[in-house]
C-alpha cells in the first residue's frame, strides 16, 4: 500500500495590532534623541557614538515591509521601552505560543475538513520557541485535544519546512495518517527597536502563524506543489498549486 503526503488544508493566526513603518520612526527617532540627550557628554567625548534618526525610507528598502503584525503596540513604540510588554502568564494560562499555533491549526483543520481526532501528530516548528520544556507542541496537542504525540522542532529560519517534511516523511511512511505542524515565530525575546539597523530588519515582529493539515492519499500520486511559509509576505502564508 502506498501512502502520498498532501497537503489538504491551511491556517493562519494575525494578530489584531499592526504598525506602520511612520508609527515605528515616530518612536525610534524619539528614541533616539533621547538616547542622545542622556548620553550627550560621552557622545561628545567621543566614548559613545550618537544614534542617527531612521526614516520610513530606509525601513522599506532595507527590508521591504510596510506595517508589521505585533502582539503589543505600547511597549514598541514607547521611546522608554521599544520592545513589546506581555503580560506574565500564569501556570493555568496558555501560552502564547500555544494560543497563535492552536488558532492556526483549528483553521487548518477546518479547511481540511478533519478533527482533532484525525490528527495523529502535532509539530510545533519555530526558530524561537517560547521555552525549552516542557515541548510548545504538547500544550497545542492538549488544546487541541489530540491523541498522538507531539514534538519541538527548531531548526532556526528552516524549521517550518523542516516541519511539512518530517510530518510529510511520517505520513508517506504509514506511522500517521495526518499531522499538524504550526509554525508558531515568537520573536520578541531576542528583539528590540533599539538601532536604527533593527528597527528596519528586525523589528518586523511579523506574528503570523501558520500551519498546515497533511494527510495521506492512498495509491496515488500526489502533483501539489506547495510554497515554503514565509510570515513576511502576505497573510496567505500558506500557499498550495494544484
């Protein structure tokens, strides 16, 4: 019997909040004054080197994105902070991480028409994982309420494809009929507005989610060509051509 991996439905989490190149410059460039200011004796020691203002310019050619997704607007684009501010969550709360994969991944479901009971693996793929342990991917199983089993991936940029391919590889294999693998980015950890470098390439806090439901087709080719995820292009993450 031959098993051919597909995939048959996609999903993707945006969150609500969204900032514009004009809104990030606001704040870096008040920023960065105030860095100047308070810095403003070792700058004209020559000790420290005074930040230049960014523009909305030079955010675009650098990067090519206009406005970005972000889970909190406050805590970016206040001068004082200029990274998000989330609350702590307590032990009974989902995290984060959990909530974005576990929307993305009902949505994948539904566009496949299959339940949590089809699923026989979850694969939370991202290059930042929330924390080490216990695994993201057995919290969205949880949620989700799946039977099988679920793992961390991290393979820094690649992961997501890394991903479709090891539940891509189980599937053709027969270990599962069907899996879940969100790729669930969550950025903020390593990510601040704090130059005028970052501000343009990596401050895109782009907290799309995506994630996809591959199932088997028995004793058939399967001709779908699917395109890598990539969170900074558009919402339609997830792309199939038949």
């Amino acid at each position: 019997m031959t098993f051919t991996p597909a995939i048959t439905g996609t999903g993707v989490f945006t969150p609500e909040l969204s900032i514009s190149n004009a809104e990030l410059v606001v704040a870096f460039n008040a920023y960065a004054d105030r860095f100047n200011a308070e810095n403003a004796d070792a700058i004209a020691a020559g000790e420290v080197e005074a930040k230049a203002h960014s523009s909305e310019e030079f955010i675009l050619k650098a990067s090519g994105i206009e406005r970005r997704y972000v889970m909190d607007k406050d805590g970016i684009l206040d001068p004082a902070v200029m990274h998000p501010l989330l609350r702590q969550r307590s032990d009974d709360e989902p995290s984060i991480m959990a909530e974005m994969g576990v929307d993305a991944a009902n949505k994948a479901l539904a566009a496949a028409g299959k339940t949590a009971a089809d699923v026989g693996a979850v694969i939370c793929a991202a290059s930042n994982l929330e924390r080490a342990y216990p695994a993201v991917a057995i919290e969205i199983q949880q949620l989700l309420g799946v039977q099988g089993f679920a793992f961390d991936m991290n393979v820094a940029c690649s992961s997501a494809t890394f991903g479709i391919q090891a539940a891509a590889d189980m599937v053709r294999s027969g270990s599962i009929k069907s899996a879940v693998p969100p790729a669930a980015p969550r950025f903020f950890p390593s990510t601040s507005a704090t130059t005028s470098v970052t501000c343009a390439v990596r401050v895109l806090q782009v907290w799309q989610t995506g994630a996809i439901c591959s199932s088997c087709k028995t004793g058939a080719k399967c001709s779908r060509k699917c395109c890598p995820w990539s969170a900074a292009t558009s919402p339609d993450t997830w792309v199939t051509k038949a």
